[in-house]
C-alpha cells in the first residue's frame, strides 16, 4: 500500500489509500467475522487482565490470553471523539469531531466512511446494538452509518409510534433544563429501545444490555451462512445522566434493578458476562475459528482522565483475538495502537475495497496481529476539544492547547516509574530531540483555521459549552458525567 504524502511524512506513515481492493489476508478459508466491543468510560486497570484485583473478568482474560493485549493503546479521553475515531479510521481534522460539544460536523457521515459502512458494501451483513452516539448519521439512516440492523437507545423518548415513553428515565422531562430540557430515558433497567425501524417495549425487569446482547446473538444465528460485523456498543459502565452519575445495579444482583447503586466492580463483571455470551455463541454456532473480536473501552472513566487532555484519559483498554491465521496468540504487548488502526485492520482483513484516493490516518494492524512484524507504530495521537497529545514508546507530550491559551503543554518522561515531568530545554540531548519529534508530529495534523466559519462558529459554541476539557487529571471522585 502506498502511503499518503498530504500532511508529511510522519502522517503519510499512518495511511493508507486504496484504489484496489486491500489484499486478503493469507490463510484463510473465507472472509473472516468481526465483533467489535465497545465498553463506555473505563479504564485498562479494571479488568483483572490489566491488573484488577477487586474483580475478576475471565472472559476478556481468555482473549487477551489467546489473542493480543495492547499495554499502549490510545483513544481519545471522551465518547464522541474515540467513537468517531473508531468507526471512521480518521483524526478530527477530518470527522470534525474533537469533543462532545465541540463537533465542526455532527453529519460526518456524509463525508468518512465507517468501517460498517465499507464491509456491508463489500457483502457484509452488519448490525449495531447498544447506544448509538456518533455514527455520523441517525441510526435510521442506514445507508450512511452502514449499520443494516439495529437495537439502539432511544434517549429522547419520542417513540416512533407516536406519543411519549412512559417507562423510566434517568432524567425527567424539566429535570435538568440545562443539559437536557426534554429528559433522558432509562438506558438500564426499563430501557426506552429501538429496534429495526419500530419501538422495542420493556419492563422493569429487563436490563438494556441483556437485551442488546441477545440481539446480537440472534444475529450472528441469522446470519451464520454469510460474513457479518457485530457491533456492540454498550453503554456499561457509564453512569446514568443524573445527579452524580450513579451506577445501576446489574442482573447479578438480582431483577428488578435500579439505576442506581451499583458499582464499578459490579458493572465491569457483567462486562465480561456480556462479552462471553457473544464468545459462546460463536463456540455454539462453530464460528469461533472465523471471527476476529475487537474490546476496547472508549476512553477512561471518570476519576481516571475522562476529558482531560492527558495521557491518562487517552489509555484504552483493547484487546483482540481471533483464529491463529489471523491473529498470533501474543498476550501482552508494549506495541503502540490507536484507535484509527481499527478501520483500516477490519478493510483489511476483509479485502473490502476503499474509494480510489480515499485517505484514513490509521494503520492496519494486521501484519502485526498475524505475528509479521513485532513492531507497529512510532507515535499515538490524541485530542480533546481544542488541546491535543502525542506519544512515542517512552515520551508524552499532553495538554497542547494553543486556543486554551497553553500552547507548550507538558512533556513527561514515561521511561521512569513513576513518569518524570521534563523541561526540554534543560534535560539533555534525547529528551530535546525527542520532544522535537513530538512537536513535529503535531504540526503535520492541521488544527483549528479560526479563518474558516464553520470552525469559527463551532470554537464558540465550545466557549459556552457546559462541559469543557481539562488540561489536567482530575482527582479521584472529581468527575463530571455527561449523558
């Protein structure tokens, strides 16, 4: 694949263009599966795999064991931005999406391809199940997102039938005329749910990510005879957009539950439940051994770094496993990942072919998974609202926020435990040539052209916005929650 020259070098080795279809991966009898998992606002260090201790989490301990566990693998520290990321391959110079509420484009779709949008294209059934922010589109606008099935929330409550939901809410109408004037339905227990064009009723006893899981099981059975892509979006762990953010209890505890009360140990073990019923059901449907399963966490909670513009809100969860053809049993790896690697290694395995000159700024990891290659990348980028970060395998440059009025930001040496705060200018020549490198990264991805309206009239909209970046690591308990 030849590289994009556009925004430079260090940019033009993270792309890819393809005018032809993306060669096959070797050694396998047929277009693989995919199921991608995404958790919501948690950090690695909750699943035993990564270290947990409190809790347990044997099914992502089995992938992480039989695939690959990233130690080093980047998001961004909010929902928006890392899903977008995810879904289109492409850094937000390209999605316009850099925050929550900080969106050039809310309609990206219409210009960057999803991952689902290029498998379905190819032949591939696809479905979405769980929340559905940031596709680019409405969910129902399946020709965009390239989601051809789904089971979604539906938060604002308006049923397509017509009328109100009258079930639970995390947020009643009137409740919070701030954030949200209309209310927020319940998302957990009693959920207000979307399923293929019609309302989807629940009672008290069902528990939304049951009901997601159980879609996508039924999915996969539908359609076991064609290659397919299951996209989990959970909305677990995140608390419910009420005063505090509560955690709901979950199954485990027993039915009915509340949404409120629960625990992070609880939430993260029906995590893993979740995630092994998909596992079991490909062990049922004898698909196991076709099927590559990304899981990841879509940036880190909130008394970890979530929307602070630091190397703690970036840290993702990800682990991916799939048959030995595809992906070499690894376990724990320091290789460097992104979340832009996700589309390009999904096209890849896939053979799906991409627009002549289309361009993303991620890097497959196939070669890498498949055990070619030890190495992946020299540097992780990240953002959040208008400051932005960027890493090597030892050095982090975090918290450049030129807009914010901190344009240096703080570079840190990861070399050392705990990580050292450096002064370029005066720790010697590697760390000078290595924050050198850093800088030179971010000034070959374009940031915000105050010139241009639309970036213009979005920076203002974030000036006034409820829930702005930080620029440092909130304290433990510190957290706001959004909905």
């Amino acid at each position: 694949m030849n590289p994009i020259t556009r925004f430079g070098p260090f940019l033009a080795a993270f792309s890819i263009t393809a005018g032809a279809a993306v060669p096959p991966p070797a050694a396998k009898p047929a277009r693989p599966n995919f199921i991608v998992i995404l958790a919501d606002d948690i950090s690695p260090e909750h699943f035993s795999t990564y270290g947990a201790t409190t809790v347990r989490t044997p099914a992502i301990d089995a992938l992480a064991r039989e695939g690959v566990r990233f130690n080093q693998a980047w998001a961004t520290p909010m929902c928006a931005p890392s899903r977008a990321l995810l879904l289109t391959g492409r850094y937000a110079h390209r999605t316009g999406v850099y925050h929550n509420s900080l969106q050039v484009d809310r309609h990206f779709s219409g210009s960057s391809l999803s991952f689902a949008r290029v498998l379905r294209d190819a032949g591939y059934a696809t479905a979405i199940a769980g929340t559905s922010k940031e596709l680019g589109a409405d969910y129902r606008q399946t020709g965009l997102t390239g989601f051809n099935e789904y089971c979604v929330h539906n938060g604002a409550g308006n049923l397509l039938a017509g009328g109100k939901w009258t079930g639970a809410w995390e947020i009643a109408p009137g409740q919070d005329m701030r954030v949200r004037p209309n209310g927020f339905t319940s998302r957990y227990w009693h959920p207000c749910l979307v399923q293929d064009g019609r309302d989807r009723p629940t009672t008290p006893d069902e528990f939304g990510e049951d009901i997601f899981a159980a879609y996508l099981v039924d999915f996969m059975k539908r359609h076991r005879s064609e290659p397919f892509c299951a996209y989990f979006a959970m909305n677990l762990p995140h608390g419910t957009a009420s005063s505090g953010g509560q955690l709901p209890t979950t199954p485990a505890q027993g039915r009915p539950g509340r949404n409120s009360g629960g625990t992070m140990d609880d939430c993260t073990a029906y995590i893993d439940t979740l995630v092994g019923r998909l596992v079991a059901t490909l062990d049922e449907l004898g698909l196991r051994e076709n099927t590559v399963i990304v899981f990841a966490g879509d940036n880190a909670d909130a008394g970890n770094g979530k929307t602070c513009a630091t190397e703690h809100g970036a840290h993702a969860p990800l682990v991916i496993a799939g048959p030995p053809a595809l992906v070499k049993s690894r376990g724990a790896t320091d290789a460097l990942a992104s979340f832009a690697d996700i589309f390009a290694t999904l096209v890849e395995l896939s053979g799906a072919p991409l627009p002549a000159g289309y361009e993303v700024d991620g890097r497959s990891l196939a070669g890498f998974l498949r055990g070619e290659t030890d190495t992946h990348r020299d540097w992780l980028y990240s953002y959040i609202g208008t400051a932005r970060m960027v890493r090597d395998a030892r050095w982090v440059l975090e918290a450049v926020d030129p807009v914010g009025g901190k344009p240096e930001g703080r570079f840190y040496d990861y070399g050392s435990t705990p990580r050292v705060l450096v002064d370029p200018q005066t720790a010697g020549a590697e760390a000078a040539a290595a924050h050198r490198k850093l800088q030179s990264v971010l000034a070959g991805i374009p940031y915000f052209d105050r010139q241009n309206a639309a970036q213009a009239a979005a920076l203002k909209r974030y000036s006034e916005a409820p829930f702005p970046h930080k620029l440092e690591d909130r304290p433990e308990g510190a957290g706001e929650q959004q909905p």
